[in-house]
C-alpha cells in the first residue's frame, strides 16, 4: 500500500507544481505564482514529517468529474488527467465510512493515509499530490490542532 508521504518523497515539487498550477486558480485576483513559494515550503516540510499512525486505515481518493454542458457531472471512463475541464474531488474513506471531507485532518495524518488503488491507476503521482496539497491548504498553510490532531478553524 503506498501512503501520501511515499508519493511527497518520490515527487518532484516541480512536476506537482505544474499540475497545481494547470487546474487551481486559488483567487481571481490573485495569481495562482504567488503562491507557489508558499506550496514549495509545505512540500519541503511534509517531506521531513514524521506520519502520524494510521490508526482507522484511512484511504485518500479523488473522483473525477466531467460537466455534461448541461450543469450535471459524471465520472467518466476514460480521460485525459491533464484536461483543464475536468472536476477533481478528494475525499477518505476507511474501514467504516466511506466519502468523508479529510480537510480537517493534520498534515501529519494525511502523510500516513494510504492512496486508493483506483486513484492510482487513473492519475500520476503529481496530479494526485497537486489536488491533495490543494484540499490540505483549504483552511490556510499554518495549522492549531486539538489534543486529537484535529485541525482548528477559527
């Protein structure tokens, strides 16, 4: 089973900032460039954290998703992972609940979560990292955790 921090380690930053960069614009008004130096300092830490214990056997895995042009998605058979029309979802199930937001999880948590088989097979390591790196920074790129490791949002 490969875990997140596996694919941080075997990754290139620059390869996942090229996918970052293809489907995220974080605001309108402000380039997605000036906050690449803000992503490269995370990829730098989360390579030198050590993962918490996957304690519930937590799994990371992304849908993919299409607009028919009539403003219904679905998930496609086949596709090309570097379409800029494609919808990515990134969600965790374990081994009693599966689709769940894992926004809220500590950095040390994601780094120990398993990827998915599915999601494996249909996307390249730095796709999968790019859109989890997204889903992770949801909240901001600092983290305050509870006694659980849960993340807090003021």
């Amino acid at each position: 089973m490969v875990t997140f921090k596996q694919l941080i380690v075997e990754t290139d930053f620059s390869k996942v900032w090229e996918c970052t960069a293809r489907y995220y614009e974080i605001r309108k008004e402000v380039s997605i460039d000036n906050f690449k130096d803000k992503y490269k300092a995370l990829y730098e830490e989360l390579s030198t954290l050590t993962p918490a214990e996957n304690s519930k056997n937590m799994y990371i895995y992304i849908n993919v998703f299409m607009d028919d042009g009539n403003d219904d998605y679905y998930c496609p058979d086949s596709f090309d992972e570097n379409d800029k029309e494609l919808y990515f979802d990134v969600s965790g199930k374990d081994d009693e609940w599966c689709g769940y937001s894992i926004v809220n999880c500590s950095f040390e948590k994601w780094l120990s979560f398993y990827i998915d088989e599915d999601t494996l097979a249909k996307l390249s390591y730095p796709n999968i990292i790019a859109h989890c790196l997204v889903e992770m920074t949801f909240f901001g790129f600092e983290q305050k955790l509870d006694e659980e490791g849960n993340l807090l949002v003021d």
